[in-house]
C-alpha cells in the first residue's frame, strides 16, 4: 500500500497547528500540539478520568497520540 504525503509542512504545522479538545465520558482533556521523538507530529494527549464500571467508579489514565498521516517523511528545514 502506497504511503500517503503530508499535506502540510513542519513549519506550517508547528506555526499554525491549534490545541485539539477531546472529551471522554464528559470529561474535557486538551490534545497538545507536539513533535514526536519519532520524528512524526500531531497532537498528545495525558490525563485522567473517572469512568463508571458497573456500580462502581474508576479512575483511568489516559494517553492519546493523534499523529499527522506522513509526517515522518516530511521534509525537515
């Protein structure tokens, strides 16, 4: 399967990429824009939320990558 180019730059991403809201279970976390160490970019997301299981609450931690399709091969300036 062909790899799909990146539509944008890593100039314009990091310049014009914006903080994402995600929102679990009610719960309103921001995704932050954020250069991987892999070389990809996109967005990371750490936090926590209560979640019910049965009659009981738990508290899970949450960790979300939202990574740009491409990015890795984006040409670096």
């Amino acid at each position: 399967m062909a790899k799909s180019p990146c539509p944008v730059s890593r100039a314009q991403f990091s310049k014009t990429a914006k903080a994402v809201k995600i929102e679990i279970n009610g719960v309103p976390l921001m995704a932050e824009v954020k250069e991987f160490s892999t070389g990809s970019f996109g967005w990371y997301l750490n936090g926590k939320a209560v979640l019910p299981v049965g009659d009981q609450q738990v508290t899970v931690q949450i960790g979300m990558n939202l990574t740009v399709v491409g990015s890795k091969e984006a040409p670096r300036e």
